[in-house]
C-alpha cells in the first residue's frame, strides 16, 4: 500500500487520506480549498500542506491559531516524516505509514474522496464480511469456529485470503482496534454517544472539553474546560471529584460535593454527557435459583396411623350482633372526611378561572436564544426559515454557544452569518504593531463586545500621528475605537500643571515607558493636595502605572539643622536684632539667598533659612 494518513484519534476515527496520486495535498476544514476535509471546528481552513518530494513525504503547517504537532512537538517549517510518525491536527491524531500489504493484490489507482466518514470507506468493499476479533466472540461461537476450522482445513486457508491494507490480522495493525485496559470509559448518552475509552489502574484522568488541558475530552457545550478528574488505584478503586465546573457532576443522580468513590453500576453525569465505567475482568453476575424440591413415590410400607385429635364444638356465633371495634370506625370517618375534601376540591378545578398557555412568535425565541450576546442583531424571515445575523462576541468560544443556542431551533431553516469575534481582529492587528519598534508599546483589547480599545506610550506626537494614519487606513471598526495612548510630550506639561497648582515645588517626577515615578518631599500639611495630585495622574489615559517615592516632612519653626554645612565667621545686631553674618567667609543679611536658600532670620544663635515652603536652620555659637 503507497504512503497514506489514518486518524487513530479523534472525532473521525478510521479516516484515511491516500499519498499515492498527485504531488502536494490541502488539509484543512474548507472542502473549497482543501484537497482532504476534516470536519472539526479546530482545524483551520487551510490547516496543512502535505508535499512529495526525492527524498520523502513533508508536512507543513499553515495554521496561525491551532499549530500541526508531529510525535508530540509544533513544527515551524516543512518537517519529512518518517515510518510510525504521529501527526496532531485539530483533535484528530493521524498516523503516517509507507507499509505495503503482501498478501494485498494489485489494484488499479482510486482516487479518495475529500472526507471519509464511514469506517467501510477505509477497506472498500469486501467480498466476504470480515469475522470480529477473537475477544468479541462468546465461549460458544469460539468453540464453533474452532470446531470448524479443524473439520474444514480447506476454508480456513480461505477465509484468510480476505481483501485488506494491512498485512496480517489485527494483531498487526499500526494503532489497537480494541483496547487491552481492564477498565472501559462507555458514554452512553449526549453528543459523544458509544464513544469507547480504555482506562488503566494506577492512573488519574482529566475530563472536560479542551483538548490541551483534559485527558478524556467531551464535544459538549454543557461541559467546562477541566470538568472533572477520574482517578484509578492500582487496586481498581474508582473516585471522582468535581473541579469546580459550572453545571456539576452527577452520580447516579446526586450531584457531589468532594471526592466519591463510584462503582461500575453507577452513572455518572458531566454536563449533558452520561457515562458509565465498565470492569472488564470481572466475572460475569450470574442469578440464583433456589433448587426445585424433589419428591419420592411413597414406600410400600404400611404408614402407621396416628390418633385422631379430639374434636372442639364450634360455636357460630351471628356476625351482625357483634360491635364494630372503635378503632375501625375513627378510620372510616377519616376516610369518608378526606374523601369528601377530595370530591369539592375536584369540582373546583372547573370553576377557576382558565390556565393561559403562552405560545412565543419566532422572533422572541431567536430573542430568547441570543440574549446573552447584546451586540448581536437580527433578522427572520418566517416564511422562508431563513436568519441574518449581524453583530459582534467576543471570543471564538462565545461564537460557538451563540451557534449551538441557534441550532437548537427547529424554525431555522439556514443562516447568513455576519458575526465578527472581537478577540481575532485585535489579534491580528497587534501582531502587526509588535513588528515596529516604535509602536511596541502600544496594543489593542476588547473590554466588552463591539468596543476597541487602543493604549500604552508614545514618545512623541509624530510617532502618535503615524500609527493613528495606519489605524485609519488599516483597522476596519474605527468608530468603535477609543484612544488611551500618553505621549510623554504632552505628559511633561501636564505633571508641571499639576505640581504648580498644588504649590509643591518639593515634588519631582519622571517617565519612564509609560510609567511615572514620584519622588521629592512635601509638608506634612499638605498631604490631602498630595494626595489629589496623586488621583489625577493616575486618572490620565495611557498610564501603567504610577510609584510613589515621596515622603511627608514635618515642618516646624525650626526647620532642618544644616549647620554641619556651613561655617559662621561673625554675627552683628541693630538694635538688639541679627542684622548680618558670615557665612563661610561670606557677608549676608536678611532676605539674601545662601546656596538657594534665602535667609528669613538672624538670632543669636540660630539662623533660618526657607526653600520652596520648607525652613532650614544653621545653629551657631558666639
């Protein structure tokens, strides 16, 4: 058999994609571009690229949001795969295979059709049904064909001359048809019905619906990402415990708190799914019978007759001169009493007033259905069953529940769907923005659904202007863009403003990328304008953040001793008041500025200086 791609997991078991004609192949979930079809919501339009060249068989991946693995790892450029190579696409695994079949006889090319669904397009058509396997057959139908077999040596040679693309029995096939585990996952209820899922002892399983962070993944809206975990000893014991998921686990109709320990004959309920595990070495239950008594022929010994009891007179007694005992008659009264309610209440159903039975239009059930989405719109058209949607959600999972809500009205006949998820176009915008240098600091986020939001840091007005040209030109839902970029230009004027109006002058501030850093001090007295300044900066759009370094000071007619600073040469009064000093060699009298602090007093002992509202002091000694 030529080289070809078979999904051993996923939603399209068995699904087989055949190497043979043609050169380069398209794997993805648009059957318009796509040369095999995947039908699963997490593969792209254009997921992979699959190319035959001398030196083997390369995979390529082509898709942004949901990457191709191979054995395991994201590949980034064409990777060649090689024998027994397990590729993940979407939630399907396939695996790649050149082995050819001997026995196989030769067979003119078929092209495949882009998706197979069903397991008998993988074989083709087989002459002769193909017998079960071996663990699927009973004691008796074992014994049968054994028997047979041994008395027609003949048709055994036969009935192994079925046409198949392996080359041996399901022994030999390259991924198990049947599980070997002890125990068995059946979903006997909900969209993964008689799904089939080995579980081992001594391990521990994640169930829920997303395929990277759960183990045993369910396709059911109902379900949460990590719903459950399932746990097996070695011995075999089962428990299951809920993680926290919105609609619970229920086991045989008892929703739990904390871990419980489950049997086999318990149901087990995630959601809308409805499972049951499956002991397969158990013995089969069997039911008892009690031992049917057997009788024996009577001996033809004489019995010997035993005396006859004496006879006791019976006296009839006339049942109708006999009282009725007190306690049947209290009971009688009781009944006839509740009877009697029973029989009003019966006939005073007729006399209310009649129940209201609501029938909603079908545009109040499309309402009811999309409420939850209040950017979403719509138009129905009863006649035809045909719905236009227009609006926007905001995440790929929002879109899917908004299409399960819809699906589940039988009124729809088709939809033309015009619905935009917020998070893909921020997505791709960003990623644009990261590319240059300059804009890295500034990105684009949905708050709610049908809003944009653009913020960060900008150094300069006309690096601003350039990236607001390429919002303009590029980005397709400008009316519901708002803009929360600082530009540190504008910023600078902005926190001189405010620390001038405060009358602060001790504060000092700097920008650094968008965040801003307070340091300085400031009088104790005036920490409620500190703290206002401090409200209105950060009330700035474009802000990360802002740290605060400042310290309160208090101040007091003293002020701060920097007299290990300077030097006093000489002090002269004028009618008993300070009138001049030297200081360090230097002149000075009052209102003269020493070192930018301006002299207020002249004491004996103390000189006082002031500076942008904080005193200073310089002591002395005559």
């Amino acid at each position: 058999m030529p080289a070809h791609l078979i999904v051993q997991e996923g939603p399209n078991p068995g699904l087989l994609f055949d190497l043979e004609q043609g050169h380069t192949w398209i794997i993805g979930r648009d059957p318009t571009v796509a040369d095999f079809v995947l039908e699963d919501n997490t593969v792209s339009r254009r997921h992979a690229r699959i190319t035959k060249e001398e030196q083997g068989i390369y995979l390529e991946n082509l898709s942004q949001i949901s990457p191709t693995l191979v054995n395991g790892e994201e590949i980034s450029e064409p990777h060649l795969l090689h024998e027994g190579d397990l590729l993940q696409i979407g939630q399907n695994l396939f695996l790649f295979s050149e082995a050819a079949s001997q026995e196989q006889p030769p067979q003119e090319p078929k092209q495949k059709n882009k998706t197979q669904d069903h397991y008998d397009d993988i074989f083709g058509s087989l002459e002769e049904p193909t017998p079960p396997p071996n663990d699927e057959l009973s004691d008796i139908q074992r014994e049968d064909i054994h028997t047979e077999k041994a008395s027609n040596p003949k048709e055994k040679k036969e009935d192994s001359s079925y046409d198949t693309i392996f080359e041996a029995g399901p022994d030999d096939l390259p991924f198990p048809l049947l599980s070997d585990t002890p125990l068995m996952l059946k979903v006997v209820s909900g969209p993964n019905a008689g799904a089939e899922i080995g579980i081992e002892k001594g391990r521990s399983y994640t169930i829920g619906k997303d395929p990277n962070s759960s183990d045993i993944v369910f396709q059911d809206l109902s379900v949460s990402r990590v719903h459950a975990r399932l746990t097996v000893s070695d011995d075999g014991i089962l428990e299951i415990e809920d993680l926290g998921s919105k609609n619970g686990t229920v086991v045989s109709g008892i929703p739990i708190a904390e871990k419980q320990i489950i049997t086999p004959q318990d149901l087990i309920a995630v959601g809308t799914t409805v499972f049951l595990i499956i002991d397969r070495e158990a013995p089969q239950e069997t039911i008892y019978s009690p031992a049917i008594p057997s009788f024996e022929a009577p001996s033809e010994e004489p019995i010997e007759e035993l005396p006859a009891p004496e006879e006791t007179p019976i006296i009839e007694e006339d049942w109708k001169q006999k009282p009725l005992p007190v306690k049947h008659l209290i009971f009688a009264a009781s009944f006839a009493a509740v009877f009697f309610i029973v029989f009003l209440s019966f006939f005073s159903l007729f006399k209310s007033g009649g129940s209201e039975i609501v029938i909603k239009m079908p545009h109040e059930r499309i309402q009811d259905a999309i409420a939850k989405f209040e950017d979403v719109q719509f138009s129905f058209n009863p006649a035809s069953g045909k719905l236009f949607l227009v609006g926007h959600v905001l995440t790929p999972i929002d879109y899917q529940e908004l299409a399960y809500r819809l699906d589940q009205l039988e009124i729809i006949q088709s939809t033309e769907n015009n619905i935009v998820i917020d998070e893909l176009v921020w997505k791709s915008t960003n990623d644009v923005l990261n590319e240059n240098q300059a804009w890295r600091s500034v990105s684009i986020h949905s708050p709610r659904a049908g809003k944009f939001v653009v913020s960060g840091f900008l150094s300069t007005n006309a690096i601003a202007s350039q990236l607001y040209d390429f919002l303009t030109v590029n980005f397709p839902y400008l009316d519901r863009l708002e803009n929360h970029i600082a530009i540190e230009e504008n910023l600078n004027a902005q926190l001189q403003g405010f620390i001038a109006e405060s009358g602060l002058s001790g504060v000092v501030f700097q920008i650094n990328n968008g965040e801003i850093i307070v340091a300085g001090r400031y009088p104790q007295n005036k920490g409620t304008k500190f703290e206002n300044m401090l409200k209105e900066i950060r009330s700035i759009k474009g802000i990360a953040r802002v740290k605060n370094f400042a310290v309160p000071v208090e101040v007091d007619t003293e002020g701060f001793d920097i007299s290990q600073q300077f030097t006093v040469g000489g002090f002269s009064t004028h009618d008993g008041k300070g009138f001049s000093v030297v200081l360090n060699g230097k002149l000075y009298t009052i209102g003269d500025f020493v070192d930018g602090l301006k002299i207020i007093s002249i004491a004996q002992n103390t000189i006082l200086l002031e500076k942008e509202g904080l005193k200073y002091r310089i002591d002395y000694t005559r």
